[in-house]
C-alpha cells in the first residue's frame, strides 16, 4: 500500500469509462487500515483463516492480510453469479472451492462487494455446513439499498450508492481491477 496525494490518478486508457470517484484510494488505504486493527483486536486470541472471494477481492484481501498484526492463513474460494453483466444473475456457481479444512476454525470472508447479498448468502450456508468454529464477513463495499437477502457483516469497509462500480479489483470484463480508487463505471458492457 504506498503514499496516496490527495487527487487519485486515472490511467488514461479508462478515463473515458469511469465516472465519479466513489471511495479515493487514500480513502481505501486509511479504512483497510483500520479494518486491520479492528481484526487484530477481535482476533487476536484465535487468528481467523481469511477466505478471498475471487477474484474482485484480491487486491483488497492483499491489503488487509497485510494490515492485520497476526499469524493470518489464506485461501481462495472463486464463484460466479454476475458472467459478463453488471447485475447478479442470483445464480451462485462455485468456479474454485477452498482448500483447507474449516472445522472448528473462525473463518473470515473476505468479500468486494455485497449488493444482492444472495451470493454472500449462499457462501455463508455453503461455508457454514463445513463446520467452523465462527463464520463472519469483512466487505470491503456494500451497496446502499440493495439487499434482497438480510446480511449481518461483522465488518464493513463502506457503504455505497447503487451504481455499478470499478477498481480495486472490481471489474468489467476482467478490466479496472487495477486502479487503485473505485470509480462508477459509465462505459458500456
């Protein structure tokens, strides 16, 4: 995570597809930060195995394993309810399942972005059958006013308009996870 100014670069080669900064990467720096020490500190007697959810979450997981000051493992779990479109489809398909055993762990989802909340919803039955000890959620985004599922996330990063957004590894078609700000994408799909 490096030194952030106060305005955000744009790549010029996205510029004409990006709208509004939603959350500045200074922004995303500072509150993975602090999700970091709140982890810590929840943790700190039971370090959680942190599950990523592939692969819009990749860049977040990055930065928050690196901010949470306790022996952490990783694993990587990578499904698919959106294809190629800006909605959830309400589909869940798991494209990559976990490696590790959950029994009896505390397991921390590591998720991008919670809007329907029906693919958080699955994970969480799906995840929860394996038996772990806890099973909590850490979004880095979740979607103001679009949950058709009630979500109790443990940790939430911000809390966003409706609007389809991009960077930090969200995407569209495998592109923008690599801005460092999130931005509402106006381009076309």
């Amino acid at each position: 995570m490096g030194d952030y100014s106060a305005e955000d670069f744009t790549a010029t080669w996205a510029a004409h597809d990006l709208g509004e900064v939603v959350v500045s990467a200074k922004e995303v720096h500072d509150r993975v930060l602090e999700l970091g020490r709140q982890i810590t500190h929840d943790y700190a007697n039971n370090p959680p195995l942190l599950v990523c959810v592939l692969k819009g979450a990749i860049n977040f997981m990055s930065d928050l394993m690196r901010s949470i000051e306790l022996p952490v493992e990783v694993d990587f779990m990578a499904v698919s309810s959106y294809g190629a479109a800006t909605k959830t489809s309400g589909v869940v398909r798991i494209v990559k399942d976990l490696d590790v055993d959950l029994l009896n762990r505390d397991v921390l989802i590591v998720e991008d972005v919670v809007d329907s909340g029906l693919t958080l919803n699955y994970l969480r039955q799906y995840l929860g059958a394996r038996s772990p000890r806890s099973l909590e959620v850490c979004a880095l985004l979740l979607k103001e006013g679009e949950q058709r599922v009630e979500q109790s996330l443990k940790y939430v990063g911000f809390v966003i308009p409706a609007d389809f957004v991009v960077g930090y590894g969200l995407d569209v078609n495998e592109r923008y996870r690599n801005l460092d700000a999130i931005y509402t994408f106006t381009g076309e799909v």
